[in-house]
C-alpha cells in the first residue's frame, strides 16, 4: 500500500541521516570538523561529508532493501551489501544500481560470520563503480 511505502521510505532516510552522522564522527574522520549538533546529529542537514567515503556498508535483515538502495544511490563509489533471510523475497532491484549487492542468509545459523567475511572479501576485490564506468569506456573505446 502506498501507506507502508511511504513508511518503509522515511525510515530509510532517517537510515541515511544516521549513517552519514556516524561518518561524520567516527574516529577516522576526526579530523574533518562536524557539522551537525553533538547532542543531535539528526537536528541539521548534514554538509562536509569525508572525502574518502566508507569501503563497505552491510545492512543486515535488510528486508526489500529500501534502506540499502537510498544508500547506495548516496555513497554510489561505495558497495553496500543487503542481507536477509527471506529467500521468496524479490530482489531483482538491486541489478539496478552497480553498488548494491544481495546475500541469501540467516545471521543466527552458524557459519554466518564466515559466510559473510568471504562475501566481504569479494566484494572488496570488485573494481568500484566508478573505476567500473572507466574500464567500459575503455572497452568501447577499444571495439570502435
């Protein structure tokens, strides 16, 4: 319904907001002053996210994954790995968008840390979206 929608979308931007404050705070970006309210991250639009954007976002029991294509489109250099359990759940969105990524699994069986530790390191051996769109330009480049 156009109601839950509406809901399942607000959520993940509120996602967003969180995500892109902890950014702002973390450690490794200590360097770069934070924009929002300390008490309250959510309180400001955030500015001056860090340069360098995170190597990987996992979203865990991470349902139809509209939480984890907001992310994706706002960290598009960034892969971001959807995680659930649901294996009748359609997923065929995520084809959409070159940084976005879909694990069939159950975080409470056993196995899972190591399950998700080998998908961890392909992702990581991926080229990035934007080192993607260079090589295809290239590729074209060198048909012609």
């Amino acid at each position: 319904s156009g109601r839950k929608l509406r809901k399942e979308i607000i959520e993940a931007y509120g996602l967003l907001d969180r995500v892109e404050a902890l950014l702002l705070h973390s450690d490794s970006f200590a360097s770069q002053p934070p924009v929002a309210a300390a008490s309250d991250p959510s309180s400001q639009p955030l500015m001056n996210l860090p340069q360098t954007p995170p190597a990987l976002i996992i979203d865990l029991c991470s349902g139809k994954g509209y939480s984890s294509v907001i992310i994706a489109c706002e960290f598009p250099s960034t892969p971001v790995l959807m995680v659930d359990n649901n294996h009748k759940m359609k997923v065929d969105h995520i084809e959409s968008l070159s940084n976005l990524h879909f694990m069939l699994a159950d975080i409470l069986k056993d196995g899972f840390e190591e399950r998700l530790c080998d998908e961890i390191d392909r992702l990581m051996l991926l080229p990035q979206p934007s080192q993607q769109r260079a090589q295809n330009r290239s590729d074209k480049k060198i048909r012609r």
